[in-house]
C-alpha cells in the first residue's frame, strides 16, 4: 500500500493528498469548478474528444483556461480520446503540439497510435490512459507504463478491493471515478447507440440508447404489457462516503465525471468533495464522516445514486429500470456578482424563478452555507418587484452576511 502520512509532533498527518479531477463543458463552468476547489478540470477539444455534443475548447478557449488555471495552481487535462478511423489520422502532431504550446499538464488518450505520437514528439504534457480502455489489471497498467504513459484511468468497473491489489503493485499515477454516470457497458465499449442511431459511441455521437424506453417481446409477446417500458440505465455512482478509505489506499487522482452537467451541478459536487477530502486530511484520526456531505450531494440534480462497483456488487439494485428524471432538492435561481457591503445588498444574476417570501441558501467554496428569507428584490431600474422572473436578469436583494462572488443560491423547495 503506498504511504500517504506520516506522525509529525505525535499527529498523523495525511502527507498525499489526491488530486481532485473536475470536468467542464466550457469556460464559465471550468472557472466555477476551479473557484470551488478543483485542482485540475479535464475538457474536450474540437478535435480528437468524445462528448461531441458538449461545448468543446477551442484553442484560444484552452489558452484563456490554462491561464486562469494557474492563478489558482490548478492543471488543465485534454481529452483526446476518440478511437481513431482512418479519416481521423490528420492534423493529430499540429494539435498535440498547439496543446503542449499552451501550458496543457496532461492529455487523456485512448487510441495507441496518439500515445506513440505524443511520446515520441517529447512534449512537456503528460499522457494518460483513457478509461475507454477499460484498464481493470495490473498487467495492463504496467504495460501502459512500459509504453511511458504517465497515468492510468481506471474502468469504472474495479472494485475497491482489487483498487487496493493494483495500488500496491504498481508506481504509477492511478486516477478514479468517485462521481458521475455511469455506463451499461464496459466504461464505454458500446455499439447500442451506432446501431439504433447511428452515433458512434466511441467517435463522440453517443446518443446513450441504453436510457431510453424498451418494450420487451418473447416470440411476438410483448412481456411488459400494460407496465412502464423497461429501460438499461444505471444509477449514478457517488463515494462519497468512501473517500477517507480511497484517501488513505493512495489513490493520486480522484475523477468526476459530468462534462455535460450544469453550472449549478459542478459546483455543487465539486465543493461537497472538496470540503470532504480537505476536512478529513486535516485530522484524519478524529474524522467523523457525517451524512452532510451526501445531503449537499443531493441538492443538485442526480439520478439516483448508488456505489457502482465498489464493493464488487453490480445487481439489479444498482439499476434505473423506470426513473429517467433527475430530482434537486432544491433549485439553482441565483449567482452572485458582487456584495454591497455599505448596504449589505448581494447583487446577483438570476437563474431561475424565485419571488417574495422564498428561502433561498448561498453556498460557497469560502464559507458555510448562509439561508435568507427573501424579502425585497430590486431590478436593474431601482423598482422593487415581487418575483424575480426573467433569467439572467441583474437583481440586488437584502443579505445581511457578506457573500462571496461566483456563491450560488438555491430556493429551498
């Protein structure tokens, strides 16, 4: 097991502490989730990345993010991780080049022959392995490691014990999900999507056929008459009760998964995940791992959750047969601009609905979470309104503890 504290002045102290990994789908996101305790944020350039559909870097994007990145000694990853076709082979040396140009730490790569290239160009950036490969063994680990790869991203599918087996016996960086949807197939190796929509899984088109809505025959029977229609879909995985356990294995990176996900939804995760590793590195021997963490977790918009492959356990429990939607407790309606401290006014951008009369919670990567009452919302006219109802409005309302800008407010409901 790799060492990750030692006693200084007769105190366990955590000495390795991982890496959080947090994605984004475009700037604005990857600012919130490095404000909010990234310390790296993985994103998908124009060319070369899955999750097509997302709001994929440019090269001036990826410039202006590495650039707020190190103000803040985070590390920006580039995902260039499709399976190559023979039409995809152009332009791949150009690009790796542009991104090593930009101060890019690490590209996240599943097709052996950019790992070649990028090895053999002898860029500055690292290379790691995409979990696309569903990397579940030490063998391949360390043939991934003879190749130079610099980090390994394992298949969603390892379980903590053999998570303990590979760490013990390998010296590379290991990176694992800890948070984030999860895949019918293995990490990734779907044709669902290619055959029913012709979306190529594996080239960025994934049109995710596994959540949609099956009726289910037997020799011309269909079995679920008159029941909802069976769907594949697995719950979303949260360890977020395990992270002292994966903390203290040695685990270097800890991954969360999301690129698509909302504003409100990164931040929201990727502060309760901070607060967590940062509270239980502290002091891990008088840690007490309190249902709070997971509560914050369940205010922004999950699925619902379960712990993946964790414990080896991948049953019908872990399944969403019939439940598509996703449920926040409470609901993303501000974002903070600026604090009037002289008149103890927080100005926000608002998001969605809220009026007179609602409660609405502020959280923050800087403080506790501070719940007001709404009692006067005045517009960008100097009129108070009773209802704050159209989005991205500029609004001010009374907050009596100063708040901090880029804090978000949600209305309890």
């Amino acid at each position: 097991m790799r060492n990750v504290s030692k006693i200084i002045n007769g105190k366990r102290i955590i000495i390795k502490k991982p890496e959080l990994l947090a994605p984004a789908g475009n700037l604005e996101k990857l600012k919130v989730a490095i404000r909010y305790g990234a310390d790296a944020v993985f994103v998908g350039g124009k060319e070369f990345s899955l999750r097509s559909s997302a709001s994929n870097f440019t090269l001036e994007d990826i410039k202006e993010a590495v650039s707020f990145a190190n103000k803040y000694n985070a590390a920006i990853h580039v995902t260039c991780n499709i399976i190559l076709h023979q039409d995809n082979l152009e332009g791949i040396k150009e690009y790796l080049a542009a991104l090593d140009d930009a101060g890019v730490r690490a590209i996240i790569v599943a097709d052996p022959y950019i790992m070649k290239i990028a090895k053999d160009m002898k860029l500055n950036l690292e290379v790691h392995v995409s979990t696309q490969l569903s990397t579940l063994n030490t063998k391949a680990i360390k043939f991934y490691q003879k190749q130079g790869m610099d980090r390994v991203v394992l298949g969603r599918e390892v379980c903590f014990d053999d998570l303990k087996n590979i760490l013990d016996k390998t010296d590379i960086d290991i990176e694992y999900f800890i948070h984030g949807a999860m895949c019918i197939h293995y990490s990734g190796r779907c044709m669902l999507s290619n055959y029913f929509s012709h979306r190529d899984a594996n080239r960025g088109g994934c049109s995710q056929s596994c959540r949609w809505y099956y009726d289910i025959f037997e020799n011309n029977q269909k079995l679920n008459e008159g029941q909802i229609p069976f769907s594949m879909s697995s719950k979303d995985m949260a360890l977020i009760n395990h992270i002292p356990e994966l903390i203290e294995i040695g685990v270097n990176s800890f991954k969360i998964e999301g690129r698509m996900k909302s504003l409100h939804y990164i931040a929201t995760v990727v502060s309760t995940y901070r607060k967590l590793i940062d509270d239980y590195c502290n002091d891990p021997d008088n840690f007490v791992l309190d249902d709070k963490y997971y509560q914050e977790l369940l205010k922004a918009a999950n699925r619902a959750l379960c712990t993946g492959f964790f414990d080896n356990q991948a049953d019908n429990s872990k399944q969403l047969y019939n439940q598509r939607d996703e449920h926040p407790t409470q609901e993303f309606c501000a974002r903070v601009i600026s604090y009037d401290k002289e008149n103890k006014l927080a100005v926000i951008e608002q998001r969605n609905y809220f009026k007179i009369g609602d409660k609405i919670e502020f959280f923050s990567p800087f403080h506790d979470n501070v719940l007001i009452l709404v009692t006067k919302i005045i517009n960008e006219d100097n009129i108070e309104v009773e209802v704050a109802n159209h989005p991205m409005e500029i609004l001010r309302i009374p907050v009596s503890i100063e708040l901090e800008k880029d804090d978000m407010g949600r209305r309890v409901i």
